[in-house]
C-alpha cells in the first residue's frame, strides 16, 4: 500500500475540501437536472469524515 500518510489536520482539511466539492457538484446536479446521489454521498462521506479528522479533539474552528 504505497498510499502516503496524512496528519489529522491534513485528513481534517481534505474532508473539508470534498464537502465544498460535494455541494458544488449538488448545485450543478440540481441546476441541470442531472441525479444528485452522487453529490449526496459525496456530503454524507465528508460529513463524516470531517466528524472523525475534525471533531475528535477540541477545535477552535468549529463554528465554521
């Protein structure tokens, strides 16, 4: 598994990135009537993620 290894906070920003991702994709998916389940599992996905990288220990970022 060649894959590199990311800090909480890095993991906590990719999160955070792939939830401002999944909402772009929403809007568009919206706009055009295309399906939305991918930009919804997308959200679900970094929702939780960021509850995981983010939340596990006391932030000041929280309120974002």
């Amino acid at each position: 598994m060649g894959r590199p290894m990311f800090s909480k906070k890095e993991k906590c920003a990719i999160a955070r990135t792939h939830l401002a991702m999944g909402k772009n994709l929403l809007a568009s998916a919206q706009q055009s009537g295309a399906s939305t389940k991918k930009a919804e599992r997308i959200i679900k996905q970094a929702e939780e993620d960021i509850k995981k990288w983010c939340m596990s220990d006391v932030t000041t970022d929280i309120g974002q």
